[in-house]
C-alpha cells in the first residue's frame, strides 16, 4: 500500500466514523497529501499519518487546550511537532482532551465526549482521550498525547492501545499549554510497544529553548530476559472484583514469562499520588491559566472550574511544605529500587460508563489516578499496556514503572507482555533482506482462545512473525463454545458480540498457519462491531451441537477466570 493510499484509507475511516468528538480541528486530505509530496521514503517516519492533543501547537492550526475562548494561532509548532515532519510522518488534525488537560475521564469538554471503541458507553479516558481514540478507532496509527497525572496511560487503558510515558523532559514541552509544567510530559499512543517506541526516538532529545528538557541517564537492570516485578501488596480496586481477577491473571502471566514476582507496600507512592490534587500542585494549574480564567470564568468547564479555583486557596507556606513531603516520599521509596527492576500495577483500578463519570466527577477522577498520579512526582517514566478484558467486559490494562532513564527497559518489558518480537530480532531479520524491498504487507488477524496472548499457543504466532495490534469485538452475530482445549468462534443468527484480539501477520505466515489449524476450527472473514471485515479463526457448526455456549461470558480469557464453572 503507497503513503497516498494509506491517507485516502485514513480519510475514508475518519469519514465513515463521523463527528464522534475525537477532533477538534482536521486538516484537509488534500493538504496532507500536499505534505507527501517530495518527501524522502528513507525518513525514518515516510508517509505516516498521526495526531496531536489540542494542548500542542501546530502552525496554522487553533491551539484550545479544548475551551474556544482561549483558542490562539500560533506562528509555530511545537518542537516536537516538528520533529515528526521532519521525519516524515504527516499530520491529519489535532484531537479531543479534557478542559487544560485537566482531568483523567476525557468527559470535561465543551467539543462531546468520545467514549472507549470498545464497549459502548464507556468513557475512553482523559485528558488524551481523542489522541487514544483515534488510535483504537484505527484512524491513525499513533497520536501524541500529554501525561502530569496518568493522561497518557489512563486512555490506553480504556482503549486497549499502548501508552508510553516518557522520562520527564525527555521530549520538550516547548509550545504545550501548560498543566503543571513541572510535571508535565508528552506521551505516545499506538497499537504497538515497537511502533510507540519508534515515535518516542524522533521526538526525544534536549532543546535549548526549554529549560524543562534534560536527558536522564540510561538505566538497564541486569538479569537477562527474566526481571524482578513488583506488584501492590494489598491492591485496591474499589469494589470491582472483575478487575481484580483481571489483574491476577496479569501476575500470572508475567510469573510465566520468567519474572520474580515481588509484592511491594504502595503506601508512600499512593502519598505523593494524592499530593498532585489534594497538595499544592493545584496551584501550579492555576499559574499556567491562571490570568485567563480569572477572565473567562464562565468559559470554563464547570468541573475544570472547581479544580483550577481550589489552587488559589494555596498559600506559599502550604507549596513548601508539599515540596518538603515529596522530598520525604521520595527518599522513602527510592530504595524500594534496589529490590525491584520495575514496577507492574493496574493502569486504572476500575472503569466508568459516561453516566457514571456525570454522577461524581471529582471523586471517580480521583479513582481513576489511585495508580498513575506518582510516576512524575517520583520521576519515573512508564509504559501501559493492554491486557485485554475483565471477566465483566470491560478493558483491563497495566502499567510498567521503573526511574527515569528506564525507558528502553520498560518498553522491552512491555514489548514482551504483548508478546511483540524483541526489537533486535527484528533489526537482524531486516538486515538480511535486500533493502531494496519494500516493508512486507500485513494483514488483521481475529485471535480468538488459544492463541491469544499468554495462551499455549501464542508462541506460535510468534514465530510466524505476527504482532499484536489491538482488542477488539466482533459484530453482535457470533457465538464462542468451549471445545475443550479451546473455544470455537461460529456466526449464527440471534447472536453477541464476542472479544478477540487482533494480530498484523504477513499473507504468507498466514497460509503457514492456515495448514496448520486443526479441524473443525478454521480460517475465515469475520466481522468487527466496527464494520471492518478481517480474517479470524472460525469454528465450523457441525462441531458445536453438545459444545458448552459460554457467550455470556464474552471471552475466552474470561471464562478460564470463571474457572470454566
């Protein structure tokens, strides 16, 4: 597929999704096309297109930090921003956020919430929200986001996309609106750890006009492919026991991937988490906006409102002494390194429909950053991935933590979670090629049980050189039967929608796994709750008379955590 024809088909699944609430300025195909021309196809980023948050600058376009009246032009984008240009990759718009990035539902904006892609009704999360959906939703293949308090982990969680948070100042935040500049920290929304990670190359590096930007020193803790991971010792989860479950099978799967599993006491990182909203860091909101919402208080969200008006209350005594605790928690936690190489936790404890979110803004925002409000006051870069979904239905994720400098450690781990081919593998497998060729075409695969990540057979996808994109449902005309070792996946009428995963795999693995399928499963088009029609594996019908129809359930991975009962 050319760069053109990968816009056109970007264009036409912007056209047929509709005004959703995902942007909030999008630049004409025309344009961007515009943009392809000339460009070297040796640029690490050729013909790629991707988004911005609404809270980055982009020459020509309006930055309004998602409230109208504070929209500006700015003569010139974000370093960052041009860092991807420059690489080669094209920029179709700027996406949905909450208000100032100020918030973690992606509900606190005047431009309609885009809820999650994959169970309707479901927030996507904020403040990144539109830059997480257009990346679900398959409308670009990576989006730039901003992180202070979980905003760029939180949307991927509720998703199901990857979200990598830098090291603090890694990337400039020059031509950012501001949300706490101290903390703040763009991110990257993808489907893979790989194609995140290859975003994060272009845009980091110092800039000499920010004095926010610095380059931590590399961290790699020894030990081989095998790492010890800590994990909450008492984790909360707010009464969502599907969640819980979730989240043990997560422990499960990274003890099966070799990993030493070490319970830690969260207690001082969850301290300095409630530090961000509940200590002076409000007030460091209030000084990045504080002259224009003096101003335009009525143009405010009211929630966004409530939050920014808390942090004049702050007196200078009440910012020191917030600034000595942290200093105190910092210490505190610091040696809990010397016993862990990374941190595994919940991305979000549990989710919210948009109902819910109205019924108590604060309190459930609150919820929602119980496991990301610490990693920049504790200076930690992270990574979240997906990991399907709970036995409820609703997505789950995790989140790798470790200090800054850790960031190529994290996003291996994270890589090894989803069972992505280490990074090197795939250097030494292109060396051998001519470069002369082009990329190999891939195509969607619908994984449905045994397969799936962290399933016997996923191995063998691996080895096919396939690579986890995404979860995603099917159209409510499926049912899934337990055959035993696996489940069978069979259109039929008056059916549900059932959860699979999605693999990108070359045509030609495709047919090496085709013969390798065992009747009465097979290889056939099945198709998406978003329309799209992808192969999958398939159960013939005949197979599933007396087989147990465990539908209800609407997963594989969610009837093994029933227990099969």
């Amino acid at each position: 597929m050319t760069p053109a024809e990968v816009v056109a088909g970007t264009y036409r699944r912007i056209r047929e999704r509709g005004d959703d609430g995902v942007w909030i300025s999008l630049r004409r195909e025309a344009d961007v096309l515009r943009d392809l021309d000339g460009l070297d196809p040796a640029l690490p980023l050729y013909g790629v297109p991707f988004a911005v948050k609404d809270n980055v600058d982009v020459a020509g376009l309006p930055t309004t930090a998602a409230c109208p009246a504070f929209a500006y032009r700015p003569a010139r984008s974000a370093p960052l921003v041009d860092r991807l240009v420059a690489a080669g990759a094209l920029l179709v718009g700027k996406t949905n956020l909450d208000q100032f990035a100020t918030g973690l539902s992606g509900t606190r904006t005047p431009y309609g919430a885009c809820e999650s892609p994959l169970v309707p009704g479901l927030i996507s999360g904020g403040s990144s929200s539109g830059s997480a959906v257009a990346v679900a939703a398959g409308l670009v293949p990576f989006a730039i986001g901003t992180d202070t308090a979980g905003s760029g982990r939180v949307p991927a969680a509720l998703t199901g996309t990857v979200g990598l948070k830098p090291s603090r100042g890694l990337v400039p935040t020059l031509g950012v609106v501001p949300a706490c500049r101290s903390l703040d920290c763009p991110s990257v929304f993808a489907r893979t750890v790989a194609d995140a990670t290859a975003v994060l190359r272009v845009i980091a590096g110092p800039h000499p006009g920010d004095p926010w930007s610095r380059t931590p020193s590399p961290r790699k803790p020894g030990g081989g492919p095998s790492a010890r991971i800590g994990v909450p010792r008492t984790p909360e989860f707010f009464g969502d026991g599907a969640a819980a479950e979730a989240f043990t099978a997560v422990t499960e799967r990274l003890a099966g991937l070799g990993h030493e599993i070490v319970p830690v006491d969260l207690t001082p990182f969850l301290a300095a988490g409630r530090l961000l909203y509940e200590g002076p860091w409000v007030a460091e909101r209030l000084a990045g906006v504080g002259d224009f919402a003096a101003r335009h208080a009525r143009d405010l969200h009211p929630v966004t409102r409530r939050v920014l008006e808390s942090g004049g209350a702050i007196s200078g005594a009440e910012v020191f002494g917030g600034l000595h605790r942290l200093r105190e928690l910092r210490s505190v936690t610091a040696p809990v390194w010397t016993r862990i190489d990374a941190l595994a936790v919940p991305t979000v404890p549990t989710t919210f429909t948009l109902a819910e979110m109205a019924e108590d803004p604060i309190g459930r925002n609150t919820i929602l950053g119980h496991y990301t409000t610490f990693a920049n006051l504790l200076d930690l870069a992270a990574v979240a991935v997906p990991a399907g979904l709970t036995p409820a239905g609703r997505p789950h994720g995790v989140t790798f933590l470790a200090p800054a400098g850790s960031d190529d450690f994290l996003a291996a781990l994270g890589a090894g979670f989803l069972g992505e081919k280490a990074e090197k593998a795939e250097k030494d497998e292109k060396a051998e090629k001519d470069e002369a060729d082009p990329a190999p075409r891939t195509v969607p695969l619908a994984v449905v049980g045994a397969h799936r990540v962290g399933q016997p057979l996923h191995p063998h996808l691996v080895a096919l050189g396939a690579r986890f994109a995404a979860v995603a449902r099917t159209a409510p005309c499926y049912r899934l039967y337990d055959l035993g070792d696996r489940p069978g996946l069979v259109r039929e009428e008056g059916g549900s929608s059932v959860e699979v995963e999605l693999h990108e795999i070359t045509p030609a693995a495709l047919g090496e796994l085709l013969v390798t399928v065992p009747s009465p499963l097979g290889l056939g088009t099945v198709e998406l709750s978003d329309g799209r029609r992808v192969q999958g594996f398939l159960c013939e019908s005949y197979a599933v008379g007396s087989a147990r129809d465990i539908t209800g359930l609407g997963s594989w991975p969610a009837y093994l955590a029933a227990g099969r009962a």
